[in-house]
C-alpha cells in the first residue's frame, strides 16, 4: 500500500508507512484501513520501528483482504438487475404523489383539487380518503421538500437513509415541523412500496425528532396584564380601540380550543338560548356546534352566562361595524381596504399576543396556544372529568390538564371502644 503523503516533520518515516512521531516525542501508528490512532509508547526510533514492522505484516494480510471483498461486492452488484426506483428522483416522485395521488395541482394563483387516493391508516376513518386538512398539510410539505436540492436523489439510493437525514436536517431545530415532513416522506414511501418502486420503505428506520412538552400555565395575573395591553392597538401610527383582540383571547380561554377552531367559527354555528336552560347541576344559555380541525371530532360546546355575554359581543361589534360576514371574527373597518370586514386570521391575533406578552414583561414566556391548556385545566379544576377538549384518548386529556386536584374520601368507618376495652 503506497505510504501516505509525509510532511517534512515525518520524512525521516517515508519507509515505514502509518508510522509518525507525535509533538511530545512518541512515536504512533495509523491503520491503513480505519485510520485510528494507536500509541507504541516509545520514543525510541529504532525500537518504534520493530513494533511497526510487526503491526505492519498482519495490517498488510488485512488491507489485501479488504481490497478482494470491496472489489467482489462491486462485481456483485453488476449482476443485480436494475431496480425501477435507480431512474426516478424523489424530488420527482414528489411531485407526482401530490399531483397524481393527493390531487393537489398548482394552476398559476389557484390550487385545484382532484380525487384524493391516500387513505387514513387508522382511527375510526380507516380505509376512508384523508380529511381535507390533512391534504393541505401534505400538500405543503411535499413541495417545500420538492424544492430542496437535497431531494435530487433517486428512490433505490444505496445511501438513501443519510441523504433523507441531510434532506430533513434543516428542520432539526423545529422538531414539529420536522415530524410533520418525516411522517408525509412515510407516506410518499409508501405508496413506492405499493408500485413495486422499491422492496422497503426506508422511514422505518428513521427517528422522530424529540419534541419538548409544553407544561406552562398561564396566571391570571399575566392574562390580565397581557389582554390589557391589547386593549390598545397602535395601527398606522393612530391608538385605536383594540378591545376585539383582548375578546378573541377572552374567546380562546373560555371555548379551551386550539386556536384555529376558533379563528374559524361562522356565526351560524353559535345559537343563544331565549331562556336558560337548566341542566340540574348547571343552566346551558347556548351552544356552539362545531368540528375540530385536527381530527374532526364533532363538539356541542353549551355556554354559560359569559361566554354567551361573549358571543353576543362578536355579534353586535359587526352590525356596529356595518360588517356582513358569515365568520364570527372579522377584523374591524379601520383596517386597510384588503383586510377590513374580513376574517381575522390566526398569524395576526399570534403575532399580537407576542407583541403584548413582550409590553407586559414576560417575554416569550407564554403563547397565544396556552390558553387552550389554561382553560382545559381549569374547566378539570372545577368540573372534573369532562369533554371540552375533544380527545379521543385519556393520554391527550392529560396532557392539557397541568393541575390535578387531590382525590376526595370520607371516612365510615365507626369506632366501637366498649368492645375494644372489654
């Protein structure tokens, strides 16, 4: 094996190759193969090189060794046929899952859908087309992954698990998202699988990021500070009255949903009873009827006095504000020509909620999402075991309920001490 390229130091050891002297004196040896490092603990030259020479004829067998395998396997390899996925991209494959089995289309300015063939794998909608919200969210991701250069790379790629991480790895610092791209290339893989493109789909064998659970709860205290600064709403260098923003959080807490379900709601969907309604341990003014965007599940949301009061609210802000709109939270006229009588968009009441957290002195302690477990945990504080959230599971269910009250029992038992002193 040709001695590797010396310095000047080492040039003294151009006839031994893998021997070197290090900077304190001591003479060490690299394997030819593996390139690790080993000392001969001598600064001996000439005992340096009898170690050596030793090391040097077993090390010689190895590397003629490996260099027979390593050509075999190439030679090997031209006996396989060729595999379909070797001449088709992911970055293509990509792009024609979207368009062909999501039936997701790009069209200048407009998106068009067509007959969606991906499938829920579980869950009561098993076998059943995805929801329209999950397309959405693969939609996006698979042309935020076609446009990486990281995705020119083809679907039987020997290699393929280190360049699906190098194609991933942008989004390691967001561990949501990163999920949320890793789960849609399961599904593109997938349906390679089922086309027979490839033998195996390669996900398996790729890790979900670790996401760190949220446990934050917001005190009243803060709420208040933090509504309070929304109450004012510098806009195009004016003070206007931001009291909507503060309501739409008043909103968020009392309804304890995500935020979208709420940003969402049309005004239909409320309706306020003429009488209270008297449940026996409780009386219902009204109820929201609505479905969760994540996963569909149907909710009928009874109101007491304040969030009905609330409701009522959003109702007359629009005919205060001239504003025919089916959505319950339009953004009020003073507002640009393009937003005005519109409904208010999620990003705007989330970049406002930060906006205000910062005034109020905390930072980016608390998020415009943590109203959701604030109100969740109260609701368990005072209710018990209840509904409001809309989980399938008791795991889910916990998650959003960060205080547990301490379980309540009572004594029968009845102390007869003329027996016991008999």
């Amino acid at each position: 094996m040709a001695p590797r390229y010396r310095s000047k130091k080492h040039s003294s050891l151009q006839r031994y190759p893998g021997l070197y002297l290090s900077e304190d004196g001591v003479y060490f040896v690299l394997h030819p193969i593996t390139k690790k490092r080993g000392s001969l603990r001598t600064k001996d030259r000439s005992v340096a090189i009898r170690r050596w020479s030793v090391l040097n004829q077993s090390w010689e067998a190895e590397v003629h060794e490996w260099q027979a395998n390593s050509l075999a396997e190439k030679l090997n390899s031209l006996s396989t046929p060729t595999n379909k996925g070797d001449h088709i991209l992911l970055k293509d494959y990509l792009a024609n899952w979207r368009t062909e089995v999501l039936g997701h289309q790009v069209q200048g300015d407009r998106i068009v859908w067509s007959e969606c063939r991906v499938l829920s794998l579980r869950g009561p909608n098993k076998g059943a087309p995805i929801a329209k919200p999950t397309r959405v969210d693969y939609a996006s991701d698979a042309r935020q992954l076609e446009k990486s250069d990281d995705a020119q790379f083809p679907l039987s790629d020997p290699q393929i698990l280190r360049k699906i991480r190098k194609l991933l790895s942008p989004w390691l610092q967001m561990p949501t998202h990163y999920n949320g791209l890793k789960n849609t290339l399961n599904r593109v893989f997938l349906h390679a699988v089922q086309e027979g493109l490839i033998d195996r789909n390669p996900m398996i064998d790729i890790r979900k990021a670790a996401e760190e659970k949220r446990q934050v709860l917001i005190p009243d205290e803060a709420y208040r500070k933090i509504t309070g600064h929304l109450c004012v709403h510098r806009h195009n260098k004016r003070d206007m009255d931001g009291t909507w923003r503060a309501k739409i959080c008043d909103l968020i807490y009392m309804m304890s949903q995500q935020p979208i379900d709420v940003f969402n709601l049309k005004e239909a969907q409320g309706e306020l009873y003429r009488k209270p309604v008297d449940r026996g341990d409780y009386f219902a003014y009204g109820v929201i009827r609505f479905a969760r965007h994540k996963t569909k599940i149907g909710i009928e949301l009874e109101m007491n006095e304040d969030l009905a009061d609330l409701w009522m609210w959003f109702v007359e802000f629009k005919r205060k504000e001239a504003i025919i709109s089916e959505y319950l939270l339009v953004y009020p006229r003073y507002f640009d020509m393009r937003s005005r009588a519109q409904q208010v968009k999620h990003r705007t009441i989330q970049a406002a909620w930060r906006d205000a957290c910062k005034k109020a002195g905390y930072g980016g302690m608390y998020h415009l999402r943590d109203l959701r477990k604030k109100g969740l945990t109260e609701e368990f504080l005072t209710q018990g075991e209840n509904d409001k959230g809309g989980h399938d599971t008791e795991a889910m269910r916990n998650h959003y309920r960060l205080i547990k009250p301490p379980k309540r029992a009572r004594t029968t038992i009845k102390f007869d001490r003329e027996q016991n002193t008999k």
